[in-house]
C-alpha cells in the first residue's frame, strides 16, 4: 500500500507487476491500484498473439478484465 500511496501522492500511476491469483488482484485492486499484470489475466504472447487476443477481448468488451482460463 505505501508504494501505491507514494504513486499517488505524486501522481503517477502505480502498476502491479506478477499477479496470479484472484486474492492477489482483489487485494492490488482494493488498495487502489492502477494498473494490474501478470499470468492472472495471461501467459507472456508473441505479437501476433497479443493481436488475436485483443481483438478478441475488444469485441466481446473483456479486454483487461478476463483472467485467463
């Protein structure tokens, strides 16, 4: 929590980097964290990946939101 307090103290964005489980994002989330990444939403992609599975995402309006299955 204090990194995410100094981040908004002076207004940045804070980014949490590795989260893998539902505790982990429900807890970075709650602390008001920005930005959340990690294998909780999706394995590491090539490009052409990324592409298939933003579009995707941004069809069906889940683009940042979906862990993965």
């Amino acid at each position: 929590k204090l990194v995410i307090n100094i981040a908004q103290t002076l207004r940045l964005r804070a980014i949490a980097e590795g989260v893998e489980t539902a505790a982990q994002f429900n807890l970075v989330r709650q602390q008001g964290c920005n930005e959340i990444q990690g294998y909780y939403f999706s394995k590491p992609l090539s490009a052409e990946d990324f592409r298939t599975y933003a579009l995707k995402s941004a069809i069906s309006g889940t683009l940042g939101h979906t862990p993965r299955q």
